[in-house]
C-alpha cells in the first residue's frame, strides 16, 4: 500500500488524509500540536461559496491609508513587519489589473462552485451531516450609496454563479429582528453556509481519519528532503526523518518555510484574525450576517454567537493583540440588540493568505512526489473538502474535475532581481487563467 505524509493537523490536512485514505493511501499525519489552538478551530464557521472575489485594493482610493493609521480598524499592519511584507503587496498591487482580477475571481469560483456539496459529503462521512445549517447569509449596509458602489461586484458575482438578492427592510427585520434598524439596504446569498462549530469538526474528521487506520506523529517539520531518485522525506525537529512515497505540505501559514526547502517559493502571509464569541447568545441571529461598511460578521454557532473580522499583518511570532477582538465587539454592540457580553472568549488566528487569494492546490514543479495545499485565507474551512478531493486526484493521477492551472506555486517564481516574477510578468497574459484554464 503506498503511503502519504501530510504535514499539518488543520482541516485541509485532515480533508486531503479523508481523501487519500478512501483511495487507499495509507496516511501519517505530522504536526507539532494535534490538541493546539489553530485558524481551523476558531473561524467563523461560514461555508462561504458566495466568495469568489479577490482580495484587492481596486476602488478603494485611500481608505487603505485610512485604516492603516487606526490601529484597530480592519486592516492594520504592525511597523515592525511593514518592510518584511512589501513583496507581498506588490504582488496584491496586479490584483487590480481587470483582466488578472476576472481570471481570478473565475479560479475562486471553479472552486467554490464544488465546495458546498463536497463539504456536505464530508460532514455524512465524519457523521456531523446534522452541523450543517443552509439559511443563506445576509450582507448588510448602513447607506445605499455603498451598496451601488458595489453594485458592479455583485454583478460580476452573480456572473459567475452566485444567487443573491436584494432583501427590503421590512423583511430584513423579520429575518433577524436583533438586528439595530440602522439598515438601509441587504443581500441575501442564497447558497450560504454555516456550521455548529469549527473546532467539532476538527476533532471529529481528526477522529475519523484515525480510526480509518492514520498514525499521527507529534513534531514540528524542519524541512523537506526530495531528491530524484529518492523517497521524499520530510524532516523534523530532533534529528527524525519521515519517508514515504508522497509528501502533502498543508501546513497553513507555515508552508512556504517548508517549501523553500526544496526550492519552491510562495508569498503566503499570515493574515492574523481575530474574534470573540459570546457563549450567552447563540440564538440571537439566524443566519451569519455581513457588515458591509464595517467589514466583520456574526455567526450563530452552537458555541455562542461569533464576532469576528478585521486582518493585521504581524508576522507568525508577533503576540496577539487582543484589543482588535475588543474592538470588534463594540462594534457588534452598535449593530445588534440583546447582547449578553457573559463569558465571552476572544481568539485570534493565523489565515496563510496569498495576495492573488487563490490557494496553492499542486505537484511541486521540481519535486513531483511533494505536493502542496495551502493559502486558502479565508476560505480554508469553504474550500477544504474540494481541496482534499483535488488532492486525491493528484496522488491517483486521475482526470481532474476543475483545471488547477490556477492554483499552481509556480506563479511565484522568482527572477535573479528578487522581484515578483511570473506573477508581475504573467499580468498582461492573465485572462487566459481561471477555471477553464491557462
């Protein structure tokens, strides 16, 4: 039976192992905390197929700046990490270039088109299907002129498969009647998700692959070995060394200082999220709702209602900075009545997040029995089942159901200069990217 190591206990690894082992791979997990707190356990629980736009700076004018000089606003950059993120920024700067912002947003959406039906025979397999909650979500905004402003994305959603529509306020009120009447205008997306609770799902696909027959081995990876000619192996602290025949790198954040190790560089960042649930009210809202303006959302999980947003760049090793979950909930006390604030718990975690928003799904083009999948932002819990799937693909080398073109580390090659590389280079060429291929 041929063998698999996959590095990282998160969702997607468990996802990948789920999938490997229905092919009859047999699977060693590794990471440095199996039990450890991790992005997988405390998002905000959404399914959220409706996400098929990249993260860009388009249109936005100098409300970047804005926020950078608040400290607590929803995007914020710590000045001792500013310099260490500048290749990440320009890359995120071609996002807004129209035609590599279509191509991506068609690669998110080939994605996401899958992902809601992959996740709901994840969920059957691990036997959770009842966590599963499909009300759809709603996108809320204080002034209609913000709304048309982004009229032109919901279009381009809407373009791309994505139901919604408008929700007039009397309705608003009857759908969520916590919410403040500050709301002048909603969207309701149809084919939204949310579940009980994230780290439940954690625990019971980790159960899961471990029954199926998985060892999991405690270590932190040092790095990858994978010569030609060799078995790959990955190495980890203490001097030990895991052979197999296929190496899986979804190590989140984590994962280009591994895949460095063999020569294949990608710009994921940490993009640091922060929340806080309140364990009083988990009844108070139906559904997970958007604040447009005032970029977070609430979810109503089986854990307590979760607030949650905002993205700080710091770095992997930066403590936590606890007074944006803070902010956060002042913010939730503006907009939602009925508050019980009682044992609320605040979390951070760490999303690996690439400036195109695309994850890396992929063989390594200089070691083809490594592979990799991470870098999914926002989106990990949304996309995990789809990725596994893809995974499993992979390692059988059966027909692919979406073309992973998109997806490939490649992208980030770099010149001898250090500059971006195919990323920059690739700009002009980039409608040719997306779902249906490159």
């Amino acid at each position: 039976m041929a063998e698999l190591v996959i590095i990282g206990g998160g969702i997607v690894g468990l996802a990948s192992a789920l999938s490997a082992q229905r092919r009859g791979w047999r699977v060693r997990l590794v990471d440095r905390d199996f039990d450890g707190d991790r992005a997988s356990h405390g998002n905000a629980g959404g399914i959220a197929v409706s996400e098929c736009l990249p993260l860009s700076l388009r249109g936005l004018g100098l409300q970047p700046l804005r926020w950078l000089i608040d400290p607590l606003g929803p995007l914020s950059v710590r000045a001792s990490y500013a310099l260490r993120l500048l290749p990440w920024f320009r890359a995120l700067r071609a996002v807004s270039v129209p035609a590599r912002y279509q191509a991506i947003a068609k690669a998110l959406a080939a994605l996401n088109d899958r992902s809601l039906a992959d996740f709901r025979f994840l969920l059957g397999e691990i036997g959770l299907s009842g966590d599963l909650h499909t009300q759809g979500a709603l996108t809320v905004y204080e002034s209609t002129r913000t709304f048309q402003e982004e009229i032109e994305d919901w279009n381009l959603r809407r373009s791309l498969g994505v139901r919604w529509r408008e929700v007039e306020t009397e309705e608003l009120h009857v759908l969520e009647p916590n919410l403040s009447p500050v709301f002048e205008r909603a969207v309701m997306l149809e084919d939204w998700a949310h579940i009980d609770d994230p780290k439940r799902i954690v625990a019971a696909l980790r159960a899961s692959v471990r029954e199926r027959g998985a060892s999991l081995v405690t270590g932190e990876a040092i790095g990858l070995h994978a010569e030609n000619g060799e078995k790959p192996a990955v190495l980890l602290d203490g001097g030990r060394r895991l052979e197999a025949d296929r190496l899986l790198v979804a190590a989140g954040a984590w994962s280009d200082r591994l895949s460095r190790t063999i020569g294949d560089r990608a710009l994921v960042e940490s993009e640091r999220g922060y929340n806080t649930t309140l364990p009083q009210n988990t009844g108070l809202l139906n559904r997970e709702v958007i604040f447009a303006e005032r970029k977070f959302v609430a979810t109503p999980l089986s854990v307590g209602l979760r607030i949650g947003g905002a993205a700080e760049f710091a770095g992997l090793e930066a403590p936590a900075n606890f007074k944006r979950s803070d902010a956060l909930l002042r913010l939730a006390r503006r907009y939602l009545n009925n508050l019980d604030e009682h044992g609320c718990v605040r979390w951070m975690g760490q999303r690996p997040t690439m400036p195109d928003s695309l994850p890396v799904i992929c063989a390594s083009p200089r070691r083809p029995r490594v592979l990799y999948a991470f870098g999914h932002g926002h989106l990990g819990l949304t996309q995990a089942a789809t990725t596994g799937e893809l995974i499993g693909h992979l390692l059988d080398g059966t027909p692919l159901p979406i073309d992973i073109a998109p997806y490939d580390i490649g992208r980030f090659a770099r010149t001898a200069h250090n500059s971006v590389g195919r990323f920059d280079a690739d700009v002009e060429g980039a409608g040719h990217a997306g779902g249906g291929g490159q």
